[in-house]
C-alpha cells in the first residue's frame, strides 16, 4: 500500500473535498441554467414556426398532416406535452 494513502480513499480533506464539490456543482448548475435558455428558446422558436405553418397551410387549401408529422390541433403545443 502506498504511504500517505489508505485503501481506495485519497489524502484529500473534507474541506478541501466540500469545495472541490461545490465548484462542480455550481459548473453543473450554469450549464443547467443556459441549456434551461436554449430549450426555452428554441421552444419559442418552433411555437412561431407552427404557427406560420398552420396559417400557410390554411390560407392555402393544403392538408397540415402532409407538412406536419401527425398534424396538429388548434393548440400549438409540443410532441410531448410541454
């Protein structure tokens, strides 16, 4: 066994290990929070585009089914339910 070491456990401290954690945990946090941005976003994004397609197909006599995977309903909401 190597000196200064005990078995599978590392010579760090507990205070040393709290703030190792802490900075991942805050790094995960901002990651989070920006994909959290991008997805709402994004979901913005798709709304308005529905929307333009709906409007498109409607002033136009097309069927949505054919330009829209399943169709869509009156609400324009997401595939899965959010």
């Amino acid at each position: 066994m190597e000196k200064g070491k005990e078995a599978g456990k590392s010579h760090e401290s507990p205070e040393s290990r709290a703030s190792r954690l802490a900075c991942e945990l805050r790094r995960i946090d901002e990651a989070i929070y920006m994909l959290g941005g991008e997805l709402a976003a994004a979901a913005a994004q798709r709304k308005a585009i529905l929307k333009e397609l709906k409007q498109t197909a409607e002033a136009n006599g097309l069927n949505l089914s054919d330009y829209h995977e399943g169709g869509m309903d009156a609400d324009i909401t997401l595939p899965w339910g959010k």
